[in-house]
C-alpha cells in the first residue's frame, strides 16, 4: 500500500516525464488497465494508451508547471499550468503560436502504479489562442 506521500511523488514524477519527453517511463508507471477520462475518445488502455495519448498530440514542445497537489487516501489532485506550441489542437493549425492554458488532473495511484486519470483542462482558452472564434447560430427563416 502507497502513502499518501509516495502518492503524490508519482503524480509530480508523472509531470516530470511529460516535460522530458519519457514517455516509456511514463508507461512504466502506469497500470495495464490504466484509463483516462477527459482525454481523446476511446483511448485504449494500459500503456499502449498513454502511447497512443502521446501519438495524437503530434508535435509539441511543452512545459508543465504544477501549481497545487492535493491527495486524500489513493486519489491525487494536480492543477498545472502548460505553456505549449503544438503543430495543431483539435484539428486547429497550430502556426507555431504559444499556447498557456490550465489543467486539473485526478490520478488514482495504487501500488505504485496510476490506475486511472481524469483530466479538466482549458481547451476552449486553447483554440481561441490558435485563432478559432465562436459565432453565434444562425436560424433558418
């Protein structure tokens, strides 16, 4: 069984890898049943879907700076904020534009291992750097 602090050292370390591009690492510390919430749609489990995670970001150079860790028995809150540049995001070219948007993970961590993970991030703050704009419907007359 994990303490709450051994809990916590693996969300950081999780972050960590991320910012170093280690994604095997990342796989290491992941559960074969390992599932996301708030991420792409159907991600596979396991380590093959943080494979796959990190596959449909395509290219990206990014930054993870945490900002509050918060854990209570085997659940493990992190709010960062990423500073990215990213070739696109959700189909919107990325044009080399600097991205900063904030995220709230929940890791499930047992064993050494994280288990699950929901993700709330600023997606929507996301495309409207990239340029993308919100227009209001327009009904049939």
């Amino acid at each position: 069984m994990s303490s709450i602090e051994d809990n916590k050292i693996i969300a950081r370390r999780w972050f960590e890898l991320i910012n170093e591009h280690k994604i095997e690492e990342i796989c290491e510390m992941t559960a074969p049943t390992w599932r996301m919430h708030g991420g792409p749609p159907e991600l596979i489990p396991g380590p093959d879907g943080v494979r796959e995670l990190f596959r449909t970001m395509g290219s990206i150079e990014q930054k993870w700076t945490i900002e509050d860790v918060i854990a209570e028995g085997d659940k493990v809150a992190v709010r960062a904020i990423n500073t990215c540049v990213q070739d696109s995001f959700l189909g919107i070219p990325g044009g080399g534009q600097p991205q900063t948007f904030t995220a709230t993970f929940i890791h499930w961590i047992a064993d050494g291992q994280i288990l699950e993970t929901w993700r709330n991030a600023d997606d929507l703050g996301r495309i409207l750097q990239l340029g993308a704009r919100i227009e209001s419907g327009t009904s049939e007359q």
